[in-house]
C-alpha cells in the first residue's frame, strides 16, 4: 500500500513538472495587429487626379478607374471613435492609408473630439464629421485634398490641418442637401441673401493651403452644398453652409454658424390614420379587440436619429416621438415639415414606436419607392416599410397579405432573430440587348408566357430560370430592387422588394381562379394550364402541355418570392442536382409505443395518414416529398399510404401544405403524442383549496400563453371547427376533451429533514403509495392519481378537479361500501388537496396534457395554437378568432369508424379502423364505399372536420382496433424548410460587430463597416461573401 | 517530505490557502489588489475588499474610507476666482497661471496685488509625462492615512480571507441595538464563504464613525472576522437540506431589502441562495444562511444582479418571489432565477428555480457574458413621482403596510399609477468578452393582476476595448446641473471605462484609467467615480460633472501610492 502511494506521488509529481514545464514553453504566438478599432460610421469618396490637381474628390459615380495606370481610387472613410480619428481604406487597392508613413504603425487623421456621423459632398470635394465627446461638439471639413498622405511643402496631418465649428450640443446624422440656383441662375452664398451670388474662388479654394477645397466648381447638382444637421438634444435641424466652414482658418474651432433651424414637429398626428389590413387579416365574424393607440406624452420631444436624402425630400427617423418626419428640401433654406410617416405597432398598439435608422429605396422602374425605418424598441429590433410612392397617401407601415401562414412574422414587420443594426437598398439590373430594338433596357421582368418570341429570345425570355437552374432567374441572382439588412450578429440579409425575375419564380401549374390552391397559387391570366413550351420538335406537346419545357423554375409554391419578405436562399425543389429546397420529411412518419405498451400489432395500432389537399379545383391527390423522391398515391415506385385499412401497408403518411415556403423552419422535429404534454414541466405549482375552488397557482406559467385549453374553450372547439352543433354533445365533448394537469414531481429526498419535521407527520412511504413512484425513480407511466382535470383555466391559475375514469363512481370511496375481498381490486380513489401539499412540499413539478386526444409538439419555437388569455374575463384562457391563428393548430382527434357500413354487412372484418365512441362527435365515418372497398375520410364528409391541418402538416389519424395509450408518438422530421439568402460575416470571424452597411452601386458590392476584427469589407452582390483581399484592418 | 509535497498538492489542487500563518496585512497601505467597491447609500463611506491576490499575506482586508475627508482633498473646478472661495482660478487667463491650467481652484502664492496660482496639487505633488502614461491624471496619489489637509481618508479595516472577488452593501431597514445601520457581504473565494461585516455609517451624534463589526474583536480571530461572519459552510445549521456553498464563489447580488442574496459559483455551473436575516447578536438568526444551490447551469455563471421589485407589485399584493439574472461564460444566454422564501411549508424550505432564461442573439458569438447592470432609474422616478403626487408613504410603498384603504381615491390613483410606471422597462446591460462589447437591453416587467416577467431582450451591441469585465450603472451630471443616468462598462485589458449614455442610447466616451481597472463605484450625488485598479493597487476618483469641461470623465485624484505587483518588479 505505502508502495501503492508512493508511486501516486511520483506520478503526481511528474505530472506537476510536466504542467510547470510547459507553461514555461516559449511558444512563438503570431499576434494580428490591426489598424482599425471601433470603426464605425463611413463615408465614400471618389479621389484622383484632375485638371486642378492631384488628391481631388471627385463624384462616386467616376469610380472605379478602369484605366492603366489609375488615376483615380475610391476610399473609404471610416471613423474610429475611440482614438478621435479618422481613417482611410484605398477601396481600389484593398489597404489601410498610412497619413504619416515617417511614424511607425498607422497614422490616420486626427479630430477634435469623438467623431460622430460623416458625409460627402455630391461631387466628392470635402467630406463633414460630426464631433461628440461632452464639451467639444462640433463638426470638422475634411477636404478630399487631405485625405492621404501629406505632400511635400505640406504640413503633417494634424488638429490643425482641417477647420472646425462648435455646436451647443452633440450633433446628430449630417447630410449634404444642394440649394438650387434661383430662377436667374444665381446661386447665393447665404441663405439670408438670395440676390448676392456666391464667391468662385472662396478663402478654401487658395491653392497656398495645404487641402483646398472648393465647393463651388465640384461636380453634382447645382447650386449651393448646404449641410443639414440634426440635433436631437433639441429637436431641431440645422444649416449649416459647407464652403463657409471649409473657408475658416484650418485648426480652427469656433462656433458654427447656423442659417436655418428646423423644429421638428412633436406634436401627435392627428389625421387618426390607421394601418390598412389585407383582406386575410380581416375577419367579419371577428371582432378583434386592439387598445386604442397610445397617446404620445405631453411631455414627448423630437429626437432626430438618422437621416435619408432623395432629391428634395428628408426622411428623419426619430427616437423622441412616433414620426419618420418628411422634410421638403426643395429649397434647403426654406425647408419645411411634410405629413410626417406614422410609426406604430399593429401588434401593440399600446407602444409608443420610434425610429433609429431610415433609409429610402431609389425608385423602381414601375415608379415604386419606400422606406424602411429601425423600430429599435421591438424586440429585437425590426424594420417597418413604407410606401412612398407618388400617389399613396397611406403614411403608415405597410401590412403584408399572408401573415398568418408565417407563425414568426408580425404583419408590419420585417423580423430577424437578432437586432438590426442597418439598412440600406441595393438597385441593380444586368439587361440584355433587346433583338429587335437594339436596346438594353433597365428593369425588364422576366416573361414566363409560353408565347413569348424565343427566336431571337426576348430579353424577357432570357432571364427565364435554365434547364439546369443555374442561369437565369434564381435565389442567388439579384436584379432588381432590394433591401439589404443588416443584423447585430453579423447576419446581412436581402428583402425581396421588386425581384424583376419574380414572375419566373413560381409552380408552372397555373390557377385562374381568384381562390389559391394548395401551392398558393391564384389569378393567373396566361391561358394555359402549364407555363410550358413544346419540348422540341419531335415532341408531340405544345405550349402550356403538362411534359412540356417549362418557362418558369417550377417551384413548389407560387409564393417563393414576396415583396418586403426575406429572399429565400434556395429554389423551392428537392432534386438530386439541387439538393433538397422545398419543404421535405427526411422518412415517413414512425411509430412508437411507451415502455408499458407490448405486443401491438398494426390493425390494433393507430394509424397517421395523409389525406388529399383541398383545391378550387376539387381534391387533390395527396403527394409529398420524401429526400428527393415525390411520394404520390397510387404511384407504384413512391406510393403514399392513404386507406387506414389497408392491410398490406403499415407506413404512416402525412403531406406537407405548400402554400407558403415561410411556413417551415430550415428543419422541424415533430412528435404527435397522445395526450402529449401541452408544456413542459413547470416547477413551482401550488394547490390551494382555500376559496372553496381547487387552484393549481403559477405566476410563471402562462397557461394561456401555452395554449391549455379548459373545458370551454374545448367546448368553443368542437362548436366552432368540429360542427357540434347540439350543446350537450358539445359540452359533453368538452369535458371528456378539456386538458388536464399531471403532477410529474419527485418527493423529498429519504434524507430530507423534512420528514421528520413536516407539521402534518406525512412519510415518504404514504406518499409514494398514494402517489406512486416518479418517472425518474424508474415508473414506466405515473399514475392517474397524479392527474386533475382542468375546469377552468387562466393565465396563472388553473381551477381543477381530480381525474377520474369515466366510469368513476364517487361512492366507491365514501365509505358507503365495504372494502372488496380482493385487494388488489381496490376502486380508484383521488387523493385529497393535503396530500399533495403533504407529499409535495416547496411547490410541486407538474405539467399539462391534453385530454384524449393527439397533441402536436414541435423544435419549431413558434407558437401552434389560437388560445390567449382575455382581460375582460379576469385573464381566462379563450380561442383567439384573430385571423392570424386559423392555421395555428396543434390537437388531433382520432378518426373512428361508424358502426354501420355502406358497402359491408360487418366492418369488423374489412376495416382496421378502431369503433368510434360517443364523446368523439363527427370524428366517426364509414370506411367502404357502395362498392365495399375501402379507404380513408375524404373531404366531403363530417368526419373531414377531424382532418388535421397545420402550417407545416396534414394529415389524419385514424383510431386503431385496441385503444391509444398515453404517450403513444408518431414522429417525423422535415427539411427543405425556408432560410433566408444572407451573407454571414461570422463565417470569416465570430469577433463582429458590425456598424454600418452600404451598397456600393459602383463596386455592385456591400461594404460593412465592422467594430471589431473586421474593420472594413466589400461583399459581391454576386457571391455576398468576404473573399479576399478582404477584410481590410 | 512526502507528506508536505501532499499538502502541497492537495492545496494546489484545491485552490486554497493555508490561513493563520505569514506575514498580517500591510498598516501602511489600504489597498492591495482591490477587487471590490462599495458606497452607503448617502455615500459617506466607501468600503473596498483587497483580495490578497499574490497571498503575500495571511489575510486580505475590508477597508473603510471617509469620503467626506476625500472630497475635501479633490481639486474643484472653476471657471472664474469667484468659484474659488478666497483662491485663485487656475485658467489660462489667469495672472501667472501654471504651464498648462488646470481649470481647478489653487492657492494664491502671490499676492493679493501680483496674484500668482499655487500648485494644483497641494497634497502630493505633480506627475511627470512618462508617469500619467501609467497613472492618469495629473497629481500623484494622496495618502489615506495622511492627515494632511484634515482627516485622514482611512477609518479602518478587517481581515477577511483571501481571494475576496466581489463586495456589496445593504442598508438595515432599522438599525439594530449595536447601531449597525447596515451590512456588508463579501463572497471570498479562500475559505470558500459569505463574509458578512456590520457597519455603523453614522453615529447618534451624527459623526462618521470607524466601526466594522464582524467578531474581529473576539478572541482568537486575530483581527479577522470570526467563524461566525462566515457562512455557507455549516450545512447543519444553515438549512434543513444539508447543503453548503460551492467552491469558487464569484458574482454577488442581494435584492433591495437585503434578504435574499445571490452568490455566483463558475466553477461549479451553479449558483449559491442565501437568506440573509437582520437580527443581532451572534448565531444564525442573524446574518446570512446558506439555503440552497441552483445547479446545473448551462455555463459558468459570471455576474448576477437582482431585479427591482416594482411598486406596482407591491401595491397589488403579488408575491414577492426575489428574481435575479445571472450571466454566463461559456453559454450564449441569460438565466433568470426566482427565489421560493416558501414561507408557508412547514418548515420553510426556501429554494430557487430556473423559470425562463434568454438567449444572446445580439452577438455573432454571444458566449463569455461577464458583467451585468440594471437600471431602474426611469421606472424609479416614475414610481416615486406617483408616491409624492398621491401622498403615498415610503413604507405603504414599498411593504404595503399602514395603506390607506384600497378604496381610497389618492391610493387607487397611486395604484393606478404605479401599474403605469411599471411599463418603465429595466435597462440591462451585459459585457461580452468575443467579441468585446456591451449588450443593451431591456426587461419589462408586465404587471397585470396576475403574472410578471422579466426575461430581458437585447437590442443591440456596443463595441468595447479589449478585456471587458464589469459593468455598472449610476448618474453623472450634466451641464445644466441635473443627474443622468450612464452606464460604466470596464475594460481590464484596455484600462478604459466607456461611459454610455443610456437616454441618448450611444456612446459617450472614454475614461482612461490606470492599469487593470477592476471594480468602479459611482457617486452620483458628487458626481464622483472611484475605480478600484487592480495591478497597481490604488483607487482612482473620477470627475463626472460635464459642468467641468477639462475633466468630465478624467481621473482627478488618486488615492494610495501605486504599488506594482511583484512578479513586474
């Protein structure tokens, strides 16, 4: 033994040595030095060579230089906060710009104070920073000039090299906006003088200084570059003349001189306008009760945050009031409050909505533009769009059609899973030449009609998706006009607003009608069936025949590209050559049964089967992808299972609806459990008997808020969705299907003190036979003494009664009877209130199920169901007829069969279709036709009310010959679900934290300025990723 | 020597520290790798917890500082001689001013016909260049114990064990027989304990007075606080569940009453409940008793701050469950933990839940949450604005004890109007270590008749420097004389402070700071910071009144000379 140790210590001992010998190891580490730290905000200037010079800023659009040598390069000017400075990124030749190369490491340009927002003026001369630390808020003129390294006979770069004013408080977002020459061509110096022209050789325009700038001969619009300025400490806009503060003596910092002031208007809008449904959220039998609008404060002052600049229209987004103020800068000295666009929350109507960041689309082709505005108190942060096309009057956030297919989506948002951070809109087009005209127009849609000339092929024919999908219209082709969001993780994800390939982007199967049908497709007006062309010219089908060559990409859904909605990353298909896209089960549903369950053959099981889709046409056969195989019925190589009595099939399968892409989640587990767990287990229930009611109490529950249903809104169920229209057979529904409350909790430990301190002598061992054992001391099923139904049911409080069998008889346990001789028969008895406060101490483990029936779980978070708590009755857990839960389901009732059979003298010996029972309602139907061959409910009987239809599945059960048992569960899985087209920047490094994003039309590419190792990047539209030499830091 | 190299070991292995033997605690110095700052409420005394971090000695220390004797040594800022009470303005128009004015009152060194400014640093002298680049500001330090310039700064100390990480205090609701009006709670890492210290801010006289109760004086404690200030290590008198507090206690919180307090252990992915008692006397129904663990955390729990009980609450009888958010290291989310007093059971068995927690989204990367703050500014003006208007007393308010009737207009009004104030929502605020950043949120608390939450949401990331560690939150003042809130988010690594301004939702600046800042507490009745730096061992004061326009947000004074560690000597 002391062998034993001693060999331990000397092991012990060497391994000691080991761990100090090597944290003595001299490793060489190969540290990153980076440049740039917190960048933050940029601006973009065009700087070369021209007749006046070298270093000159010149207007974006000259960017970039296609000639050898380069004369010209576009920089990026990115401030860093946290040291005062200023630096500058060689976007042409992908490097930081070192001002001072006589220093060592990065020298950049020096600021006053903290720099704050920056601007560029139209034609690239100078550029404006905002200054922010407490006590020095200012702005300085950054002459283009100066932006680089300083030439010989100049002086270093420095505090003193760039003019500065001071403001009274901090300034906010800066842009140029142009005053327009007078109607004489005078353009005047001041706001104050209009007749009195302005200066062409200003103070800043002396060669003799170091960056001269001149304002008055730059390129761009003409007239006078007036800088507007917000100030958010006082709600006001100012002017500030950009040549007069370049003209002051550089390293100067007195204060700015202001010509105009705006003060934003505060007060609330009072033309009670107010968001304009879609017919989909409009419901006639539903009055949806919405608080009023919150009234915005007495006391509310505007904010100004960010601002957007059209050609003679500001757009201030606000963090003060509930406004995006519209401001008419026609004439910037004589700028004006428009109707302001009117923030506010479809979902809370109570919330007071301001804005952070704004940004306004270029206009469209068809004349279309919007904006779209940071509501940075949502959770997380979101983006309202408006539509301010000319013409539309409605200021307020655009409600989209088809909400209520997209669990996640809040009708007047578009939401992420993490905060925005910035926005901005990427307009692009790659025409093509038209044959005919010659032209290469802009904005050509693309043409799916099968009568389109393809010889030559128009333009609009040759944006049609390829055979092979990877030319033409697809997910990751972006022509037209979009929004480009980017998110606090590093996510910047594109918005389909005006995709010009959209009408190619569809099922080719069209619908005249004005109803969708099941792939969400509707009103079509080319007069085929099918968006195809003759498949060649020994084939014998023509245009619109259903083997044609199709037009479009032949998704599964009409509905893959929508406006103001994330662009999806894939092709709705699932094919071997394009992977799986469209919504997809990995296998066919499987069955499980409980440890307890043994030997249960498949007539005796339940059965989970698909069953046909409901279309304007009439049923449709039920088909379903399974990987990349179409599971259809009938088909022999991929057949889907659809009669319950089918003894030679013992699969289960659903289809998956495909009206909405969104619907589904890139991948979804579900289990559909009988009497399956509405919630998880809560931890801290209280019972209290003490009003004469039994309550299971939690105020962290929200009962509602996880659907449990009570006995009337079960009752409201069967009326409403099932068509019990008898009240007793309703009510008695109800109850035998209201949800119930399971006590899933362990006792104190055997050690615990509490049992031998508890007041009321409670042992262990009386609890556990009143109780039973729990599951994680071994119990394959607790028992039903665990289990009390729910009578009522409320937001945080349950009214309960113990469960009983059906055939409960209360006198069993009265006393009345005498015990029965065999002990082992002993009738079922509830516990009392005591004994679960006894045996439960310290709140009790429990949770909720439902009643009889199959219950719908999911990995997808969203919510499934359409219960809400309802103030008006004290927070009682009611069915919400809001329009956008109807597809919002998550219970299934078994499908029984009828007693009596059309087409056999006895169904028990053609169906596997378990006897319905007097509590199911119309969940009951004859399986044999007249003919006496079998198959599953179809949609024009009763029982096609028990048919289960969610978002992401549809399908039927059918009760089985032996009865379902608790926790019985058919599993399945999904992929292909909708992911959005985004370009990760956490794919170069998860230490992001990006700034800012803007589209550079010049580059067709995204630059993101990044706070962290990042620094500054461009993105191909075409690929939306960093590739080197990017990132630049 | 076997037996020794075991000790060793097994000391080694376990992290601990042999007490009782080595060298006592420096007399001449104060500080010595703070870790933890503390104000009372009417910022009269500043506690700090050294944590003996090199075990040079056998103990470390709790001081107690009069800071009523150091605002007495910080320079003032003027702008004209009239601010300066009989000196001279130290500004560039000044008659003979320094090279580089201070903008600080100084003594006149001429006379009163050839004005001439003394030095700005009257108690210590100037630093040179090369000295602010590791200690910024312009004077060299100030001796606590010095009583040049009038009082000394140091009142006293106590030994706590060593590896103190934290410090927090809570005001008694009523003094008890000893005077104490209230508490401190040390989580010390050494002996694995919640150290709880008595303290008498204010004599009856209305004097500062020295004393720090924790049993130091009883025999055998040499100086130390006594077994039974240490607590969370005797399972059979603390709870009925056998339980003891986990090893590596690190964040501390306590809810506004001071009964429930919160002990983060990251090593163990759990967190420690105990329940603290104001009684008197020695034993266990006075101070803090361990009562249960919360397990099974998904990450390293970092920092933990307690959630504000809203007056709304109060005013509609809702249970007080004491609620506490608690970060993560190595998990991208926050828990949100409820305390169960449990009051009813027979006996009590206090314990914690679980009951929601919230991911980190805001991040590429929302793993290694450090630091966590609240700020309950907004929501407590409103509350204390619906109390005045309606003539609610402060104990209806916060116990709903001796209320007018329910029926009473004014207190309906008040009820009313505190369930409005409720809506206020929390800032939160929570430093990430990858990337380096403040994440800033907020939770509402929803107060209808019957269910609260306060799960909080992010809405966005703000870049730090490099090393972010704790954050906190408290009032500076602005130009026109009125208090803000900002929240002080501390970057070890970067010796910076980054002042954020939680109204305007941006970045206000910078505080450079000395090296290894490690703990800040915010003076905002004085508009005054102290920063506890680790390395070198002293406090920092900063100016946080913008009225000062040469020192908002700079160090003013620095009290203690800097001492390096060893190992850098």
């Amino acid at each position: 033994m002391r062998r034993f140790v001693s060999i331990l210590l000397a092991l012990l001992f060497v391994l000691a040595c080991g761990v100090a010998l090597d944290g003595c190891n001299q490793q060489s580490v190969t540290a990153t030095l980076r440049s740039l730290q917190s960048s933050t905000n940029v601006t973009f200037v065009c700087q070369g060579h021209t007749t006046t010079g070298f270093d000159q800023g010149m207007e974006l659009s000259e960017c970039p230089d296609y000639n050898t040598p380069q004369t010209r390069t576009m920089l990026a000017v990115v401030t860093q906060p946290s040291t005062n400075e200023l630096a500058i990124v060689d976007l042409a030749y992908q490097k930081v710009v070192d001002v001072n190369p006589g220093i060592p490491g990065y020298t950049f340009l020096r600021l006053p104070s903290r720099p704050g927002y920056i601007t560029t003026t139209p034609g690239g001369v100078a550029s404006f920073v905002g200054l922010t630390s407490p006590n020095k808020f200012g702005i300085s003129a950054i002459p283009s000039t100066c932006l680089g390294v300083s030439r010989p006979g100049q002086h270093e770069r420095d505090l003193t090299t760039f003019p500065a004013c001071t403001l009274p408080v901090a300034p906010g977002d800066i842009t140029v906006v142009v005053e327009p020459p007078a109607a004489d061509g005078t353009v005047a110096e001041t706001c104050a003088d209009p007749t009195t022209p302005e200066d062409p050789a200003p103070p800043a325009a002396d060669d003799a200084r170091d960056c001269p700038a001149n304002l008055t001969t730059e390129k761009g619009p003409p007239g006078r570059r007036k800088l507007v300025v917000a100030l958010p400490d006082m709600g006001e806009l100012a002017v500030i003349d950009a040549q007069s503060l370049l003209d002051r003596q550089p390293g100067s910092f007195d204060p700015c001189a202001i010509e105009e002031l705006l003060e934003l208007n505060s007060a609330p809008d009072s033309s009670g306008q107010a968001q304009v449904l879609p017919a989909d959220l409009q419901s006639k039998s539903c009055v949806i009760k919405r608080p009023p609008p919150v009234p915005v404060p007495a006391n509310a002052r505007s904010r100004p945050s960010r601002i957007a600049t059209t050609d003679n229209k500001l757009y201030v987004g606000d963090l003060g009031v509930p406004a995006v103020h519209v401001v008419d800068t026609t004439s910037v000295c004589r700028m004006s409050e428009l109707a302001p666009l009117l923030p506010m929350s479809f979902l809370t109507p109570t919330r007071m909505v301001t804005t952070s960041r704004v940004a306004v689309s270029p206009v469209t082709p068809a004349g279309k533009q919007y904006v779209y505005a940071v509501d940075p108190d949502d959770q997380p942060a979101s983006v309202m769009a408006f539509d301010v096309s000319p013409g539309v009057t409605d200021r307020t956030p655009i409600v989209r059609e088809g909400s209520s297919r997209q669990p996640d989506e809040i009708p007047d948002r578009i939401t992420f899973a993490a905060p925005v951070q910035d926005i901005d809109f990427a307009l692009r087009d790659l025409p093509y030449e038209d044959p005919v005209t010659g032209v290469a127009a802009s904005g050509v849609r693309c043409d799916p009609n099968p009568d389109a000339p393809t010889d030559p092929a128009s333009p609009g024919v040759q944006y049609r998706t390829s055979g092979d999908y990877t030319q033409g219209a697809r997910p990751a082709l972006l022509r037209g006009l979009f929004g480009l969001v980017m998110l606090t993780n590093g996510q910047i994800e594109v918005i389909d607003i005006d995709d010009f390939d959209a009408p190619c982007r569809r099922n080719y199967k069209t619908n005249p009608s004005a109803t969708e049908d099941f792939r969400g497709c509707k009103g079509d007006t080319i007069p085929y069936a099918y968006l195809t062309t003759s498949a060649g010219s020994e084939d014998t089908q023509g245009e619109g025949e259903i083997n044609g060559d199709r037009t479009v990409s032949n998704e599964v859904s009409c509905n893959m590209v929508e406006p103001h909605r994330p662009r999806a990353g894939a092709f709705g298909l699932s094919l071997p050559a394009l992977g799986i896209g469209a919504p997809t089960l990995r296998s066919l549903p499987q069955f499980t049964v409980p440890l307890s369950v043994t030997n249960l053959l498949p007539h005796d099981q339940p059965k989970l089967l698909a069953v046909p889709f409901a279309d304007p046409s009439g049923p449709q056969p039920p088909e379903v992808y399974v990987g990349t195989t179409l599971y259809q019925q009938g088909n022999s190589s991929a057949p889907l299972r659809v009669d319950p009595n089918d003894g030679d099939d013992d699969n289960s399968s659903i289809v998956l609806p495909l009206v909405e892409p969104r619907s589904y989640p890139a991948s979804e587990h579900v289990d559909l459990v009988y009497e399956g767990r509405v919630m998880g287990d809560k931890p801290s229930g209280f019972l209290d008997d003490s009003t004469g009611t039994t309550l299971v109490t939690d105020q962290t529950a929200f009962f509602c808020d996880n659907g449990v249903y009570d006995v009337d809104a079960m009752k409201d169920y069967a009326q409403t969705e099932l068509g019990i229209s008898d009240d007793t057979a309703a009510e008695a529904f109800a109850e035998a299907h209201a949800d119930y409350v399971q006590v899933t909790g362990d006792f104190p430990d055997i050690i615990d003190s509490y049992w031998s301190q508890n007041a009321a002598n409670v042992t262990r061992g009386y609890c556990i036979a009143k109780f039973g054992e729990p599951v994680s001391n071994g119990a394959t099923d607790l028992q039903a003494t665990r289990d009390l139904s729910i009578v009522n049911a409320f937001q945080d409080h349950l009214e309960v009664t113990p469960r009983v069998p059906l055939d409960f008889d209360p006198t069993d346990c009265d006393g009345s009877k005498p015990p029965p001789a065999d002990p082992t028969m002993k009738p079922y008895c509830p516990p009392t209130i005591d004994d679960f406060t006894n045996c439960f101490p310290a709140g009790m483990q429990y949770t909720v199920r439902g009643s009889r029936q199959w219950v719908v779980g999911s990995s997808n978070p969203a919510p499934t169901h359409d219960i809400i708590a309802d103030p008006a009755q004290s927070y009682k857990c009611v069915r919400d007829c809001d329009p956008r839960r109807q597809h919002f389901r998550s219970r299934v009732f078994e499908i029984g069969r009828s007693a009596k059979c059309v087409g056999a003298k006895n169904c028990d010996q053609i169906a596997a279709v378990g006897l319905a029972d007097t509590i199911d309602g119309p969940c009951s139907y004859d399986p044999t036709d007249q003919t006496g061959r079998t198959h599953g409910v179809t949609l024009d009987v009763p029982a096609s009310a028990c048919i289960f239809e969610n978002l992401t599945a549809r399908f039927a059960v059918y009760r089985g010959l032996q009865p379902s048992v608790r926790d019985m569960k058919f599993t399945w899985d999904t992929t292909g679900g909708f992911y959005p087209l985004a370009a990760p920047l956490s794919a170069v490094s998860t230490a992001t934290l990006p700034q800012t994003v803007r589209y550079i039309s010049e580059y067709q590419s995204i630059a993101v300025i990044d706070a962290s190792s990042l620094g500054v990047s461009l993105l191909s539209l075409d690929t939306l990723r960093i590739e080197d030499p990017w990132p630049v830091y | 020597m076997a037996a020794r190299a075991c000790l060793g070991f097994a000391f080694l292995l376990a992290g601990c520290f042999p007490s009782g033997a080595g060298v006592d605690p420096p007399s001449d110095r104060t500080v010595y790798f703070p870790v933890g700052l503390a104000l009372d409420p009417d910022a009269r005394h500043l506690y700090i917890a050294n944590s003996d971090f090199d075990l040079q000695y056998n103990a470390g220390t709790l001081e107690n500082w009069d800071l009523d004797a150091l605002r007495a040594r910080l320079p003032v800022s003027c702008t004209t001689d009239a601010d300066c009470n009989g000196e001279i303005c130290d500004v560039a128009s000044a008659p003979a001013h320094n090279p580089v004015p201070s903008g600080w009152c100084v003594a006149n060194v001429g006379t009163a016909d050839a004005p001439q400014a003394g030095t700005p640093c009257p108690y210590s002298r100037e630093l040179s260049a090369p000295e602010r680049q590791l200690y910024p500001g312009r004077c060299a330090s100030i001796n606590p114990q010095s009583t040049s310039g009038g009082a000394p700064i140091h009142l006293n100390s106590v030994r706590i064990g060593a590896f103190a990480t934290d410090l927090i205090y809570r005001a008694r609701p009523t003094p008890d027989a000893a005077g104490h009006t209230g508490r401190l709670f040390v989580p010390v890492r050494g002996d694995a304990t919640l150290h709880w210290i008595d303290v008498t801010s204010v004599e009856d006289d209305g004097s500062p007075s020295p004393r720090l109760d924790c049993g130091q004086d009883e025999p055998g404690t040499d100086g130390a606080c006594a077994a039974d200030h240490r607590r969370g290590n005797d399972p059979g008198a603390e709870n009925t569940r056998g339980l003891t507090m986990l090893p590596e206690p690190f964040g501390i919180d306590a809810n506004d009453s001071g009964e429930w307090v919160m002990v983060t252990n990251q090593a163990s992915f759990a967190t420690g409940i105990f329940q603290n008692l104001w009684g008197s006397g020695n034993g266990f129904d006075n101070g803090p008793s361990y009562q249960y663990t919360v397990a099974g955390l998904p990450g390293e729990p970092m920092g933990v701050v307690s959630v504000p009980r809203s007056r709304a609450a109060v005013a509609l009888g809702q249970p007080d469950l004491p609620e506490f958010l608690v970060s993560l290291r190595g998990s991208a989310e926050l828990e949100l933990l409820r305390v169960y007093p449990d009051a009813a059971s027979n006996p009590p068995r206090p314990y914690a839940k679980a009951p929601d927690s919230t991911v980190i989204l805001t991040n590429a990367n929302g793993t290694d949450s450090r630091g966590m703050a609240l700020d309950a500014s907004e929501r407590a003006a409103q509350e204390s604005a619906c109390a005045t208007r309606n003539g609610v007393s402060d104990e209806c308010a916060n116990s709903k004890t001796n209320c007018p009737a329910d029926d009473d207009p004014a207190y309906a009004a008040y009820v009313t109007c505190v369930q409005n104030a409720a809506a206020a929502p929390l800032g939160v605020y929570v430093t990430n270590r990858e990337p380096a950043s403040l994440l800033v949120g907020q939770t509402r608390e929803v107060i209808a008749d019957l269910a609260a939450y306060d799960v909080p949401t992010f809405q966005t990331s703000v870049p730090l420097d490099l090393g972010p560690a704790r954050v906190v939150t408290g009032d500076i003042t602005n130009t026109a004389g009125e208090r803000e809130p900002r929240a002080f988010a501390l970057s070890f690594d970067s010796r910076r402070v980054l002042i954020y301004d939680i109204a305007r939702t941006q970045i206000e600046g910078e505080i450079i700071t000395g090296r290894g800042p490690q703990a800040i507490a915010i003076d905002g009745a004085h508009a005054l910071a102290y920063v506890a730096h680790f390395i070198d061992s002293y406090i920092g004061v900063v100016d946080l009144d913008q009225r000062h326009t040469a020192t908002y947000g700079a160090m003013i004074a620095m009290i203690e000379r800097p001492a390096a560690p060893r190992a850098s000597k």
